[in-house]
C-alpha cells in the first residue's frame, strides 16, 4: 500500500464525504480508491456497446447510414 500527503480544496474534501457516507466507508481513502476506480472504467477505458462496435466496423468498411433529417438520426439511434 502507498501513503501520500496530499492538498486537496474544500470542494474536493466535500465531495470525498459524500462518496465516503455514500458507500458506508471507514475513511476518505477509501473514497479515493472507489473514485479511482469509476474514473478508470468510465472514462479511461470505456466498454464499448457491441451494437456500437457493430456500427464502428460498418463505418470503417465505408458502409454508412444516410439521414434526411435529425428526426430520422434520432429515430435510428434511439
């Protein structure tokens, strides 16, 4: 395990004891390793939807879907 010292805002702090009460942890690092890890799976590496992927392919082998309007893009992707 690694400690570190750190200098974080009052916001910051605040947020740490939402997450904290929020998951019924012992202490603000634990809040650290859970927010950590959201961070890593939401934005670092996101799993892409197999549909997602499916239409990524399509693209990428210059099979494209034509819209005659928003409606219609809204319509496909919903």
């Amino acid at each position: 395990m690694v400690q570190a010292l750190i200098n974080i805002t009052e916001k910051t702090n605040r947020i740490l004891n939402i997450v904290k009460a929020k998951h019924g942890l012992n202490d603000k690092s634990e809040a650290i390793n859970i927010l950590a890890e959201e961070y890593e799976t939401e934005i670092l590496e996101p799993e892409l939807r197999p549909e997602y992927v499916e239409k990524l392919n399509k693209i990428r082998k210059g099979k494209y879907i034509r819209f005659n309007s928003i409606d219609e893009l809204r319509r496909a992707t919903s």
